[in-house]
C-alpha cells in the first residue's frame, strides 16, 4: 500500500485505470524513482472543460 492510499484511502484511482498513463508513470518511476506520483485538478478527476488549463 502507498503513502497516498493511507492518506486518501478509496479516493484513489488505480493506474490501470488510465492505460493512457501507464507509461508516463513508468518513465517517471524509471527516471526518479518517487514514493508516489500524485495527479490533481480537474483532469486527474476527470471533470475538465474547455475553461481548464
């Protein structure tokens, strides 16, 4: 279990939610090796407009 589970619990998306992250999360762990990788904002919770950045 990760750091930010503990912390978040079920608000925790899985990875393989997002296949299309997959590989950037490894090129991130490959490069850096971090505890964990945290995504937020309005598109890690998959409420995006056009108004977002």
């Amino acid at each position: 279990m990760s750091v930010v589970t503990d912390i978040f619990g079920d608000r925790v998306a899985s990875p393989g939610d997002f296949p299309a992250l997959l590989t950037l999360l490894a090129r991130i762990r490959e490069a850096y090796d971090p505890i964990d990788v945290v995504l937020y904002g309005s598109q890690a919770r998959g409420e995006a407009t056009a108004q977002s950045d």
